[in-house]
C-alpha cells in the first residue's frame, strides 16, 4: 500500500488532470493487484471502485499478449465505445491510470494528457 503522502499527491495530481483537461470525465489511480489509490471524476458519477479492478486485470491481460508477441511491453489500452472513450496506461510497475472522456473526437488529447500525467506521477512515487 502507498504511504498517504504519495496517495495526497496522486489526488492532487488528478485534480489538475481534470482541470487542464476539459474532455477527461473521470480518472482512476489503481494498484497492479486492483486497489483504487486515487480518484477523480466531474458531474457524472462513474463507477469507479470497479473501473479501478478491471482496469488492472486489462493492463495485466495487455503485459500478457504483448510478452507472448514479443512486441515490448505494453503502454496503454484503448477502449472505444459509442459513448466515449477509455484509456488505461501504466505509471511504473505497480500503478495504474484509467482515464475516460464521453467526447469520441479527443482520443488525441486524452492519450496526450494522460500520458503526462502518468509521466509526472512515475516521478514521486
């Protein structure tokens, strides 16, 4: 388990996430094992709780297929739906961010955000 000064930081970090990006509605910060760390979210209630432990199992799932191909690891899934988008990336070995936006045209701009985010986060924890 994260010590709760770096479980402080991820929020804050998710936070400015939503703040700098207006077409992220939600983001999760989830452990390898399916723990939810941090969590953010705008007007829409998702449910994140569950969000965060199928987003570990599918980054698990995508390590996988990639190890098998021999293709490198694995640096994020994306699910496309006819309401949105989800991302999910990792942050280092043991964390996990899921982002989701309901604009289909921002995958650019989810990926981009994200990533940094992650970027940022693999940097204090």
């Amino acid at each position: 388990m994260l010590a709760p000064q770096f479980i402080t930081k991820l929020d804050q970090r998710l936070a400015k996430l939503l703040e700098d990006c207006s077409v992220i509605n939600a983001a999760v910060v989830t452990t390898a094992d399916g723990h939810m760390c941090a969590m953010r979210q705008g007007n829409q209630h998702y449910p994140l709780e569950r969000l965060a432990t199928m987003g570990s199992t599918l980054m698990s799932l995508g390590d996988t297929i990639t190890a098998e191909l021999k293709m490198g690891t694995c640096d994020n899934i994306i699910s496309e739906n006819k309401q949105g988008i989800v991302a999910f990336m990792h942050i280092n070995n043991n964390l996990v961010l899921v982002t989701l936006t309901v604009q289909k045209n921002s995958l650019g701009m989810l990926l981009s955000y994200s990533r940094r985010c992650a970027e940022e986060m693999a940097q204090f924890v």
